[in-house]
C-alpha cells in the first residue's frame, strides 16, 4: 500500500494567524478570481515532497528525517515578502517567502533531497526556494490582476525558532486534502 508522503517544517501560531488574515482580505478583494485558497491551519515549509510513497519504505524516511534533524540545530525562521510562480503577470502559486540567515535550512534541505534520492526518490532538479504557498491559480489567464496585487503587497516579517522536521500523509478527499503527522524528528542540536 502507498501513501502519499512529505516532509516540512510547520510555522508558528503568529505566522499562521497573519497569514489567515490575509487570506480572507485577499480573497474578500477577489471574490470571483479563478483561486483555491489555502486552508490556514495546512500552511507549512516543504522540504520535499515525495508523493506516493511504499509502507516499506516510510520508515527509512523516517530514519533520514531523525538523522538530518539530529546534526540540525534550531533554526531561525523569518517568513515576510510576497510573490508568484511563475510571474505576478501570469501566476500559478501566490506565495509568502521564507529565508534563514545562516544557510542552515538550506543545508537541511540539500541533505534530506540527497538521502530521498538514496532511497529511490526524484531528486530535486530545481534549487531549494523556501516558500508558504498560499494559493493555487485554477486559471492563470484571468489572474494577472490577483498576482500583480499580491507581489505589491506586504507581509511581515515574522520570526519564529524551528526545533523539529515533520513527516506528512496526505488525504486527498472531495474538499480537499487534509495533513496527518505521521513524525516528528526533533533537531539535536
């Protein structure tokens, strides 16, 4: 049996209530705008998303998650700044960025997509680039006026401390799909 598996960094109460708040004035902005608007309490750091995923294999997951959180110390997390993929002009994902001074997350990251792909996973073919996605653009055609308002927009910075790495499953369901923490590796350092 497979499931369908990531691993992440959650943010904290702060970031997740101001990002809820914006949520709701964006979309009360663009009531009709092709979006699907994240649900607040989904939002979190991808680190890598490994898709389906065998049982047999989760539990090696799980050993590289514990590995890489135990050489990690905690981490610095700023989250703060706006932007689209691919452009505000023609956008995809609206999403909040995230950045850690001392490259440490990125490191973490290089780390975890390094064991995934021992393990028989894609490796990552684009550079890591920390992100909350906040949106997804059902028709990027007739969003330009969505993504040209949100990249003007301004968004934090918040600052919270990261101890641990979280192992997600993902539930694909009629409205939606909602996240189960599978596990929890706490950073060692």
């Amino acid at each position: 049996m497979k499931k369908r598996i990531f691993i992440a960094i959650d943010i904290s109460d702060e970031t997740r209530e101001a990002a809820a708040l914006y949520i709701t004035q964006m979309s009360e902005l663009f009531p009709h705008a092709p979006v699907k608007w994240e649900r607040p309490e989904k939002l979190h750091l991808t680190i890598k998303f490994l898709g389906s995923t065998e049982e047999t294999v989760i539990p090696e997951v799980i050993d590289l998650a514990g590995q890489s959180a135990q050489s990690s110390r905690p981490l610095v997390i700023e989250t703060g700044g706006t932007g689209a993929f691919p452009s505000a002009k023609n956008p995809r994902i609206l999403w909040l960025g995230v950045s850690e001074r001392t490259g440490a997350l990125k490191e973490l990251a290089t780390r975890i997509n390094n064991g995934c792909a021992e393990l028989g996973f894609e490796p990552g073919t684009r550079a890591f680039k920390p992100h909350l996605s906040l949106a997804r653009i059902r028709d990027p055609r007739h969003a330009g006026e969505i993504g040209n308002t949100h990249v003007a927009n301004e968004f934090g910075p918040f600052r919270f401390t990261c101890n641990e790495i979280v192992i997600y499953e993902s539930h694909l369901g009629r409205a939606g799909s909602t996240y189960e923490k599978l596990h929890i590796a706490k950073f060692g350092g």
